[in-house]
C-alpha cells in the first residue's frame, strides 16, 4: 500500500462536505493527525449516508401525495430518480474524501481506526445495516480489492437491528376483540389518513370480513387473543397502495394484503384482499418494480415482512423495498455462506448459448451469474456500454411483473476450484478481459446474477415430447400476455425468441435477455410493403428499405411459430401480435399518456369478480 505523504496546505476546501456538518476540530489549512484523520473520515461517511437516506426517505414519503393526486407520471419519474440517488451519494463522498484528506494515501492504520469510530457513530442510529453498506461502498471506491475484508469493511455486520424503536412504531395494532372486528378494519383504513374520501368504505370493509371470515375462522371475544397488525406505511406502486399487515388469533397468525386504488370519480376503494402467502409473495417479485414505503427503521420493516413470507430471502424483500445495495449485500453474504456449507461446482447454465452473454450457474443455488462477452454475435449491433445501459433501463421501468430484476456486481471473487472445468475454459476463452486470478480466487470484474428459471424453449420442447397438449397452451398463451404487457408498459422486447424468456416456479412467463430491449415509442412498427414483382417475393431478401428499430411483426412466425401444437395456440390466443397495427395502437395509447393498471394478482380475486354490486337504494 502506499504510504502517505506530507501533505500540502491548501488555502480552502473545494466542494462542500456530503452532509449538512462536518466536525472541525482541526483546522482545514493544517496537515491531519491519523487519529483526528480517522475521525473526519468516519463523520464524512456517516454524513454522506444520512443526506442519502434523508433524500430517499423524502422521495419514498412523497409517494402518499402522489397517489393521493393521482400523479402517476410523477411517481414513475420519482422511480427512476430515486434509483439513482445512492450512486449519487457515494460519489459525492469519495470526491470529497479525495479532496480533503487524500484517501487512498491514508495508511492502514487510520482505515482501521475510521471503522471502528464508524462503528460508535452507529449507536442508537435507525439504519444502521445501510450505514455499514455505505461505508464498504465508499472505502471500495477508494481502496484496492486487497483491502476487501472485514479489518477495513464490512464483510459482516457490526451492528445488531434487532428492538431498534421507530417513531412512529414501524407497526400498528387493533385489537377486534374491544372494539369489534368491523371497526377495526375500518379505522385501520382510515388511519393512513388518505385526503381521498373511500367511494364506499362500508361496502369494502363487509367485503374484507367476509374474505376474513374463510381464513380467520372463529370471530374474536372479548377476551379472545385476537390483534390485527398493520405496517405504518403503505406500500406504493405504480397506480396502488397496498396496506400489508396479518391477523392473530391465539398461537395462529394469518398475512394479508390489500390495494387501494382510485376509481374513475378519484375516490378510493379496495380491489381485494389476499390472504394466502405464495399470492403476497408474488407482490414482491423481483420481476416488479420497487415499492415505496416511507420507514424511518428499515430493519422492522424487513422483519414484519419476514413474518409474512418466511421463505422469502432478505436480500429480495430489501430489494423490492428500494434499497437496492443493501439488497446485494444481504445476497452476497448469503451467497459466501452458501459456498462455504456446499460442495458442487458452478456449471454453464443449461439452455441455447447466448450471443451476448456467457451464462452459468451453480446447480445447489437458485441463480444464474451472467457475464457480458468480449465478442458478440455477428448478428449482434451493440456494444458493452449499450448492454449495460439496458440493463439500468430495465429497473427505471415497471416490469409489470414480466421481466426479471438483476443484481449488478464488480469484483466478485469466487473460489476457482468450485469453476467445472469445461465452464473454465468457456471463460477463458470468452471473457478473458473479464477475468483476474488472485491466489485461490478467480475474481470476475463485471457480473449479472439473476433468479434462475427454466428457459422457455427448453420447456415447450420438454412439454412436446410428452405430448402435454395442455401445457404448450398454457406457456404460449403465457407468453403472449408477457409480450403484451411489456408492450402496454412501453417495453419492446427486441428479440422475441422462446430462448430469451423463462418459466418461474409459479408458472409465469418472463423476459430476462435486455441486450436488445427498447422503448416501444422509439420503435417504428411496418407492414411489409407488396413485392414489386414475382422474382423479388422469391428472391429471399428484402426488397424494401430497413431502418435502425424498423419492426415487422409479419415476420414473427418465421421464428416462434416453430411447430403446429405452438402455432394453434398462438394464433388462438394472439394473432393480433403479428399486425403492426396492434403494435401502433398501443404506441398511441403510450403516447397519449395513458397508464394502464397492472395487478399482481390474480383477475378472479378482485371483488369485483367475487362480490355482486350493491342496489342503488330506491328512489322516495
């Protein structure tokens, strides 16, 4: 490491602090003590990460204004701001630090005693496991990957988040059994004190007891064990707040959800409830975009969500709730502990290899790692910095469900004897300006790791040889609503081969190759223009011009309509995908500002669907 220098007295500083104080115990124009040096580094750190999470609370907390305008142009603009609000932090840091104290030249020393004075900074803080993750994401910055341990950074916590107090409570509780089942669901509704009056908050509190009634079971007594707990803070997306709480009664607890959403009068009213947990997790599937909720202690958070979906990883629920790097670094750690208890070696993915990506996965592990080729496909007209860029694309925009989250990591270094041998060479030979070799470790620079699903492709073939007529249906029908959505949701997929699509767990189809992704309204879509004459139609090539984003849906069955199992359900269900007039009926819509509603759940449970209107009372 180098050793520090003498330092040269600098007249005044050049950018201000990241944070709203700095501690000046020394003065600027005077050469830095280690001791009075780790200290300013460690107050320079905490106060980044506090302008950060201030500014991301703020963002998150003005989502209940924007719902309650029903702005929703403003809410999807706030999405893609706030996704960018931590990158903006940490740069801010580490120029500062660069700037101030000359970093990177600080010895070993001061590095250790800045983390353990950050350490005591942490006391009594609300956040205090994002605190430790912006401080490993700023040190990283300024350090070389030979100080990536737990001497200089987090490698694990420090901090416990357990019984850290909120106010308000991060929870609230009603008690049915005082004041009666209806008026606790009701002033629980009323207590996110919405400025939008409900359109009829009796009908929609009747409702949610008599879809209570087929989970709870026997009503509460007066002495009964009987809470209902609810989060302070709605949830938001896109056009809905979700309240997300559960029932208890006695040693049994029950999770629910429910959205509220506006009418066409801008009045208020519950679309369903949900009661059942593989439903609620699909709520906060990564193939969604991030809720946001407005949380003084995240951490109380994550564990009442964690009571609600026990199998749902940690990292994924801070994911879902905006908090994305401390989403990568629960998953890491879990990630290293998973390596450590297991013995099988990563593999190349199963499936058709990419153009654009090298993809391999660990057998025992539920994901797949993909790493961007130094070469692509002749056929492929992007470059490195066009794929990453469409991959950033990919969480500024709704997935609606259909397209997968990725978790983007640098310098990952994974032991090089868990690499199978023919998935060593595949690196070696397509990756190598991606790969660097540190003792035991091959460390991969730039890495994609995303939830592994069953490759559509593979699935239809799987489903053909055993002549599941059924399940062909079911996929390709799947399939189309994917592509259909994503096109509502100005995404257009690009290349819309069976490959580039997976088959969740749940049975849901997903989109999870971006290289070729763009906005629908930057899409130009074409009929195919008459032949001018018979050569020309059998002549093979096209006797028309072609632009940059020219699409010709006509051209679609030549790819996807592979077999007639697949083609019959195709043309069943979506034959209007192969006119161009679908595609520009839709880019219309975009443009005209409409914004769909997207439900992640399913269409049978709204009450809508379940419950007949009520009768307009009778006129005197």
């Amino acid at each position: 490491m180098r050793q520090p220098e003498r330092f040269r007295q600098t007249p005044a500083r050049k950018i201000s602090p990241p944070g709203n104080r700095l501690d000046n115990e020394s003065r600027p124009d005077m050469p830095l003590t280690d001791n009075t040096a780790a200290q300013r580094l460690a107050q320079a750190m905490i106060e980044g990460f506090n302008k950060h999470y201030r500014l991301f609370r703020a963002c998150s907390a003005e989502a209940k204004a924007r719902f309650e305008a029903a702005d929703w142009p403003a809410g999807q603009q706030a999405v893609r701001d706030r996704i960018n609000y931590y990158e903006q932090r940490v740069n801010e840091t580490v120029a500062y630090l660069h700037d101030e104290f000359e970093a990177d030249l600080r010895d070993e020393a001061v590095w250790r005693t800045a983390k353990l004075l950050y350490i005591g900074l942490l006391t009594d803080h609300k956040q205090p496991e994002l605190a430790e993750t912006f401080f490993n994401s700023v040190f990283c910055r300024i350090m070389r990957r030979t100080y990536f341990h737990n001497d200089f950074i987090f490698v694990r916590p420090a901090t416990s988040t357990e019984y850290i107090e909120s106010d308000p409570p991060s929870y609230r509780c009603y008690y049915p059994g005082r004041e009666g089942f209806r008026e606790s669901v009701r002033r629980l509704l009323l207590d996110f004190k919405w400025t939008r009056e409900f359109d009829d908050l009796d009908r929609d509190v009747d409702r949610i007891i008599r879809c209570a009634g087929r989970y709870v079971g026997n009503w509460p007594q007066p002495d009964a064990n009987f809470q209902i707990q609810v989060l302070d803070s709605a949830f938001y997306r896109n056009k809905a707040a979700y309240v997300i709480g559960k029932v208890i009664n006695g040693a049994s607890e029950y999770p629910f959800m429910a959205p509220v959403l506006h009418n066409s009068a801008s009045r208020l009213y519950v679309d369903t409830v949900l009661f059942d947990a593989d439903q609620i997790r699909t709520l906060f599937s990564l193939s969604r975009a991030y809720f946001m909720v407005d949380m003084q202690v995240p951490a109380n958070y994550v564990q009442f969500l964690r009571t609600v979906m026990p199998n749902k990883p940690r990292s994924e629920i801070y994911t879902m709730l905006g908090l994305c790097k401390q989403g990568k670094t629960a998953f890491y750690r879990g990630l290293i502990s998973h390596l450590h208890h297991s013995r099988d070696q990563f593999v190349v993915a199963p499936g058709i290899a990419g153009l654009v990506m090298l993809v391999f996965t660990l057998p025992s592990y539920p994901y797949v790692f993909k790493v961007i080729k130094d070469v692509f496909g002749p056929s492929k007209e992007v470059d490195h910095d066009t794929v990453r860029r469409k991959y950033q694309l990919v969480k500024q925009v709704d997935r609606v469900g259909r397209m997968a989250d990725t978790l983007e990591f640098s310098q990952v270094a994974l032991p090089k004897v868990r690499f199978a041998p023919e998935l060593l060479e595949q690196l070696y030979a397509q990756v190598p300006s991606q790969l660097e070799e540190d003792g035991g470790d091959l460390v991969i620079r730039h890495v994609y790791i995303e939830r592994r699903m069953v490759p559509l492709n593979l699935y239809l073939e799987q489903a053909e040889k055993e002549g599941r007529r059924d399940l062909v249906e079911d996929a390709v029908r799947e399939y189309g609503n994917a592509v259909r959505e994503l096109a509502i949701a100005n995404i257009f997929p690009g290349d819309l081969l069976w490959k580039n699509f997976g088959v969740t767990r749940f049975g849901r189809i997903v989109f999870y190759d971006y290289d070729e992704i763009e906005y629908m309204t930057d899409c130009n879509f074409r009929d195919i223009p008459p032949a001018p004459d018979y050569e020309s139609e059998l002549s093979g090539e096209a006797w028309y011009p072609v632009r940059r984003n020219d699409v010709f849906p006509e051209e679609f069955p030549r790819f996807l309509l592979v077999t007639e199992r697949i083609r019959e359900a195709f043309m069943r269900y979506h034959a209007d995908l192969l006119d161009a007039a679908f595609w520009r009926r839709t880019q219309a819509a975009i443009r005209n500002g409409e914004v769909p509603d997207f439900f992640p759940y399913p269409e049978s449970m709204r009450f809508r669907n379940q419950f007949k209107p009520r009768a307009a009372p009778r006129q005197a």
